[in-house]
C-alpha cells in the first residue's frame, strides 16, 4: 500500500467510522479523492441493528451433505437484535495501543485496488468486506458483497452459483487435482481481467461450474475474531489444562479431541477453522495474499505469476519508511498492512453476551429469542420465515410475562449446554498468560472452545487436511457472539442454529452422544438451548 | 520337473502365508492356512443382534428393538475407543454407548478403575443441575467386576458401568428419557457375556505397562520420521515368550506413519517377561511423536 493511500486513509476515518450511511449491497463508503489517489475506499460498518429473524437466507448448500436433519421445523427465531456489543477496542488500554487500534482498525477497512496489490486472484477487496457482521471483525454481512466485487471497475467475473446475494461470503477449495492428488489449497473466486486498473491482464477464473458438478469444491465462511487478541494470550499449557479438566465428560460421551501444532516449533495453533494457523500475524499474512491477492512480508510472493498481471513491486504491502498516521500513531504508520491487521485484531474486544434480562427484552422488541412454552416458540419460529418483521407472539402488554420467561429459558438453556456435553468441547473458559497487551494478562474469558480439533464425521467432513487436522477435523468453533451470527458452519450451509446443532451428527463424528442427548430432551429444554445461545 | 515345481509353489505359498501372518497378526496353522487375525479394540460389531467384541471378550445381546447408531470417530491419540453405538429402532429416547479407553494413554492417570470411576463420579457432580443418584457400585456381571455411577439432569437420565480388560477402561454409558427406561437398559447389561470360544487358541498376553524401556530392550530400530509433525502416536505391541514382537496395533497415525512404525517395531527385540520363572507373551503400550524433519 502506498504511504500516499494510506495517509489519505487516516484522514477519512471520521467520515467513514462515524458518519458513515450503511448501503444496501456491497457496504463500502465511496472515499473523496484526497491527493490524487482515488481508488482507496472502506468498508463502512452498518451501525443499524438488525433483525434478521430466521437468517440471511442460507447458504446454496455445502459442498457435503449432513447427516442431520434439517426438515423439522426450526426452533431458532434468528439472530438477537439490539445492541451489536462488538467492534470496540478491549477495554483499558493505554492511549497508544487506543491510537494504535484507531489507526489499526481504518486499514482494516480499506479497500484495496490493484494499484495497492489486489490480484491477480481474489476473493474480496478488503478485510472489512469479509469480517463485518455485526461489526467489523465479524463475519458475513446479510448482502454479500462479492457479487458486486466481482464486476467493480469493469470487472469480467462471473459469480460463481454458490456465491449469492444474500447468501454467505465464501472462499472456495477444491479438495483434488486433476491428477486425483490432494488438492486442498483456496482457488479465489475472482480475477482482475476486465478492471479498468488492470489493463492487459487475461487470465481467466477457474472452472467453478465443473467442480460443483464433480464435488469438488469446498467452501470456508469469514470466522469473527471478536476477542483474538485472548486467545493468542492463552497459554499452551493453560489450553491443555482445560482440555484435561473436560476428560471425563468427554469420556462418557463419545469425544476425544487433539490439538493441532505447529510444525515449526510444536506449539499448539488455534487460528481458522481447522486451527490451522499459529498467530494472528500468520493469519493476517495468509489471508492478504490468499483472499486479496496482496503480497506481504510474510506472504512475499504472488500465487498467479502470468507476467501480464504484475503491476507492483513486491512485496506489495511492506514497512512504511515514513508515519503515514502523521504522528496519530507511529506504530500503525510505520508498519506493514498485517501488522496493522494482527493489531487490530488483538486489541478487538470480544463480543459482549446479552445478559440473561437483556437478552429477554430484546427478543421482546425484535425477534423472539425464547418462549414461556414451546408451542409459542414453534409458532414464533414459524412466523419468522421472513427475516425482518417482529415475530412474538407476546403483545407490548405481556413483554414483562415473556421476558420473565425468556430469562429462565436463557438460564435453563445454559444448564441444558453443560448437562448435555455442549461444553466438553465449546468449553466456556479459557485464561490467558502474561499479556503484552494492556489488561489482559491473567484474564479469564468466555470463548465457548477448547481450541482443539475434533472428527466432525463425514457430514461436515471437508476432505482437506491442514497440519495435523485431517479431512474430517474442525476445530471447537468459538461461540461467543453466535447470537447475532448469521450464518453457521464451516461452509455457511445453514442460517439456523438448531439446523446446525442436528448437522454435528454423522457417521464418524464425536459429537453423535452429544446431539443423541440433544435429541432426546424435551421440545422446550431444546428450545432453552437455542435462546441461550442466541444469547451469547 | 514337476515335482520340483509342486515343492517350490508350496514353499513360497507357505512363505507368503507366514509373511502375511507375522505382517497383520494372524495365527497361521500348518499348510499355511490363516485362521483369524489378530482382534484389535475397534474390530468389534454388530452380529445378528448382539455386539461382541473378542479383543475385550465381550458379547453383549442388544436390547429387543433396538440397533446400531452412528458409528464414532476413528481411535484418538489417548487411545481412546468408541467401540459401539446402540439406538432405539422407533423413538429416540434411549441410547447406548460402548466405549474404551487404553489406561497407558489417558490424558490423567490413574492407578485403577475404581479410582477413575470416582474422578468420573466427581466431574458430573460438578456440572451445573447434574445430579448423582446413584455413588459408584460395584456390580458383578459375568464375572467381571463392573462399577456403576448413575446420574441426571435436564431431564436425562444416565447409568455409566466401567470395568478393566487388558489394561483398558471399558465402559457401557446408558442414557434414557425416563428413569424407568434407564432400569430396563441397565437390566440389559446383566446380560453380558464372554466372547471365547471355548476352544479359544493361546491365552491373552499379560498386561505391563512402560515395558518398552531401555532396559528391556535387546534391539531398537528407529521409524523413518514421516508425515505431520508433533502427532502424538500411540502404539500397542504384543511380545512373545522370545522377547519378538507379535503384534503392532498403531492406534491412530497417518497411513505412512503406521506402515514406518510398523516397519522398525517388527525389528524390536525384548528381554523376554518372566513371571513365576517361565517366560509369558505380554502385551505393552509405547508412544511416539515424530519432531524432525520429514525424510
């Protein structure tokens, strides 16, 4: 990125974190041209809370099928509404690290053209596009904003079928090569042919249609990284004290579990679905070349090499010789864009948790988290089909019996995930080590995972390994702030959360005791669970 | 000519059947013939009704109406088994599952079952709203000695019984809708039985943990280090009254990492195990983890 784009960056961020106006469709806020450079935009964040009911629509479908079911009529009302909870710097930290994560979080945003590196191959023009609901460092927004990418400034691109316009931002595997190797690598999705930034350039996109045809490809969702920065600063050993602490309730249910490592210096990596990465640096690295096609100093080197299509020198995001923050914030402005991704990232505080009241108010005024019974909670359910109208079946002047209710469905709901074994593998806490980051040392937390890989059998199976995360393996996927997700699952197949609760049974999966006890309970201790995670 | 033929296909018949049995463990009878492999934890199944499984002499009829359930996850890394999954045919109110777990390998150790029962019995007194309704017992149910915890919460009512074969916790977990159905499902585990035969070949070997130390060991052959890093490996053998090794159960590894450790153990020699002044096939537990570059 050009120390030119990125001053004019820091400049901007009044107008696009405070004024910002959310935009249907692709939700970035078209930048006044500040010294010359015009092509620099970012992602506004929507701070209009949403209510969603029933989803974003669901995804097109995996590229494999569940082994639960999904024909039963949901009990998830969607998403909590409310206030989003999340997006802010972790609480109490110094005036640097608070400029640091101010500067941090406007580079986050930026959009990227192939003047700053897009390309040739990507997936999306910025990290903010991505990781945006319900703010930024979230996960898929409700309007899918690569459709739009995929033709900005002339692009050619043809949206592939199983990128949709209200259906989850996807990034695409295939699982095998031609020859039947593994396969397993990200295939982006878009190409820079066609941009009026790219002249020359032809290459094409890859054959999505046939791999759908020949299931072939894979897909991964944005994971949030509300509260990173804790999870980096937990620990090895704190991580292998609350596995072991889960040993006998894991035991009796089926669950086993192990970590993945690093294959540089053995210690346990926790990032991505597969917990595949070991720092957020890494993570930061990998995903600006891989998902944007920029080229860092971790990542030096461009995955398509056609000579037609270079247009920068590499790498093309590098150290700032200059503070491009004008003294805002020398450590952003000195450093590199994933740098500035990592900081962001670790000093973003984790999602807050309706309480137990809040969280029965809000249902009360958006859509219905839970219901004193569960014939009313099936019929709220059902009347949530369209995503945005208000769907309890309480009136104004019953909020106050409902939200009694829903506050002891939210607790029993919590009672339900620990007695069922929810919690040997999302356990609930995790505790942090020596932190450099202000306050964060020796914090206990509530991310709602083990961090550990587990077999997900074959119905979530993606056949692709990533170190020692073979084809079946997922890591616990953190729970925090799952109640205003939008979509589940590794691939987005399902809006719903009890759809993905049933989708964790499978041949071969550990999790078949834990969704046999899920099975058994009663409707409303099923529906209790459901309100308590769309409580978190 | 011919004869001289006839002599030499039986040679390298006979070889290879013996080969084959000293690669995979079976038990090769004169003429070549191989009558069973070697059973393994996992290798038990659903057989006309009943569950039985001879690597842990287990024959357990299923209860009337019911049938296998998902299968679980391949063996973990802590020797960790889900042997079976048993399920009502109609409702889904009940389940059952068998699991295993290798006492060498276990994340926390504990010097025998009824210790690991209680440890058991303490962490479900610790989960929110579970309740313990019955402390751990000593059951006998063909002639094993099994401990029986039960306990409940949210509506769910669970029977864990737990009882030690070849060094491994075996446990039968119920779990029922009602406690009336948990009776009926804990009735039928009264009705467990043996899986030998009564013309059942060579004893089980003797259980001994932490043989495979130097001090034990004549000969040790390094495995080629392959595949992922940092993989804890666990690995069973069985030696024999020579002090060879009989039999390599990797129990969790990547294919190429199993056929490397199979390969060097195969090449191990022991100080053969005496006991009472005669020498006994045992059976030990080793671990591995590959930290060096692959080759």
């Amino acid at each position: 990125m050009t120390q030119l784009a990125r001053r004019w960056s820091l400049t901007s961020i009044g107008t696009v974190m405070l004024g910002a106006t959310a935009l249907s469709g692709p939700a970035f806020a078209q930048a006044q041209d500040r010294g010359g450079f015009d092509l620099h935009r970012h992602f506004a964040q929507n701070f209009t809370p949403d209510h969603r009911g029933g989803g974003g629509g669901g995804g097109s479908g995996g590229g494999s099928t569940g082994g639960g079911s999904t024909t039963q009529q949901s009990i998830d009302p969607g998403p909590r509404g409310g206030d989003r909870g999340a997006g802010g710097a972790y609480p109490g930290l110094s005036q640097g690290e608070l400029a640091f994560f101010t500067a941090s979080t406007d580079v986050f945003n930026e959009v990227d053209a192939v003047a700053n590196g897009l390309g040739p191959r990507f997936n999306m023009t910025g990290c903010g596009g991505c990781h945006a609901h319900p703010a930024v460092g979230g996960s898929s927004p409700p309007t899918n904003p690569q459709v739009a990418a995929a033709t900005e400034m002339g692009g050619k691109n043809t949206v592939p079928s199983f990128i949709t316009a209200n259906g989850p931002i996807r990034e695409a595997r295939f699982v095998r090569n031609p020859d039947g190797t593994p396969d397993g690598g990200v295939h982006a999705l878009f190409v820079i042919t066609g941009r009026s930034d790219a002249p020359g350039c032809n290459i094409t996109q890859p054959n999505f249609a046939a791999a759908v045809a020949a299931n072939n490809v894979i897909f991964r969702i944005p994971t949030p990284v509300f509260g990173a920065g804790l999870v980096e600063a937990v620990p090895d050993s704190g991580l292998q004290a609350t596995f072991t602490a889960s040993a006998q309730q894991r035991r009796s249910l089926g669950i086993s579990g192990s970590f993945n490592h690093s294959g540089n210096d053995g210690t346990i990596t926790r990032f991505g679905w597969k917990a595949q990465n070991k720092s957020l640096l890494i993570f930061a690295g990998e995903a600006y070349n891989v998902e944007q096609g920029v080229t860092n100093d971790a990542f030096p080197n461009e995955r398509e090499n056609d000579p037609n299509c270079q247009f920068n020198n590499l790498p093309e995001s590098t150290t700032n010789l200059t503070d491009t923050t004008n003294g805002a914030s020398p450590a952003a402005g000195f450093s590199q864009d994933i740098i500035d991704f990592a900081a962001f990232m670790r000093m973003l505080a984790p999602p807050t948790p309706a309480s137990s009241s809040t969280a029965a108010a809000q249902s009360a005024s958006g859509t219905q988290v839970a219901a004193a019974t569960a014939d009313t909670a099936i019929a709220a359910a059902a009347s949530s089909t369209s995503s945005t109208s208000p769907t309890s079946t309480s009136t104004n002047s019953s909020t106050s019996t409902t939200s009694t209710s829903s506050t002891a469905s939210v607790s029993r709901g919590q009672q339900v995930f620990k007695n069922i074994g929810c919690q040997a593998c999302h356990a609930v806490n995790q505790t942090t080590g020596k932190a450099a980051m202000t306050g964060a040392s020796n914090m206990t937390f509530q991310p709602y995972s083990d961090f550990a890989l587990h077999d997900m059998g074959t119905g979530l199976a993606d056949n692709v390994s990533q170190g020692n995360a073979n084809g079946r393996q997922f890591r616990s996927a953190p729970l925090w702030g799952v109640g205003q997700r939008l979509f589940f699952l590794h691939d987005g197949r399902t809006s719903k959360i009890d759809v993905a609760i049933q989708q964790h049974a499978s041949q071969g999966s550990e999790a078949n005791g834990v969704i046999s006890n899920y099975n058994q309970l009663g409707l409303t201790d099923r529906q209790s669970l459901v309100a308590f995670l769309r409580s978190l | 000519m011919r004869r001289l033929l006839l002599l030499v296909s039986v040679v390298v018949a006979t070889s290879l059947a013996n080969w084959l049995g000293w690669r995979y463990g079976a038990v090769i009878w004169p003429y070549g013939t191989v009558v069973s492999p070697m059973p393994v934890p996992e290798d038990g199944k659903v057989l006309g009704g009943i569950y039985v499984n001879d690597y842990f002499d287990l024959s357990y009829p299923l209860p009337q109406g019911w049938t296998e359930g998902l299968a679980g996850p391949d063996p973990s890394d802590a020797g960790y088994y889900v042997l079976s999954s048993l399920v009502p045919q109609s409702e889904q109110n009940a389940a059952i599952m068998i699991v295993a777990q290798d006492m060498f390998f276990a994340s926390k150790s504990h010097g025998n079952i009824a210790e690991m029962v209680h440890d058991f019995r303490q962490a479900m007194s610790e989960v929110d709203g579970m309740m313990i309704d019955r402390e751990p017992t000593e059951v006998k149910v063909a002639d094993r000695l099994f401990y029986r915890v039960d306990f409940s919460g949210v509506g769910l009512y669970r029977a864990t019984f737990t009882t030690e074969s070849r060094c491994h916790a075996v446990s039968f977990n119920l779990t029922a809708r009602d406690p009336e159905l948990l009776a009926d499902l804990a009735l039928s585990v009264d009705k467990l039985s043996s899986a030998r035969k009564q013309d059942a070949g060579s004893p089980v070997p003797y259980c001994i943990e932490n043989y495979a130390v130097p001090e034990n060991l004549l000969r040790r052959v390094e495995p080629t280090p392959v595949g992922p890093k940092f993989m804890p490996i666990p690995v069973r053998i069985i030696v024999d009254t020579e002090g060879s090794v009989k039999h390599v159960h990797v129990i969790r590894a990547t294919p190429e990492q199993r056929k490397s450790i199979e390969d060097a153990l195969r090449q191990w020699k022991f100080k053969p195990y005496g006991l009472n002044g005669r020498a006994v096939e045992i059976e030990t537990g080793l671990m591995f983890r590959f930290t060096v570059a692959e080759k």
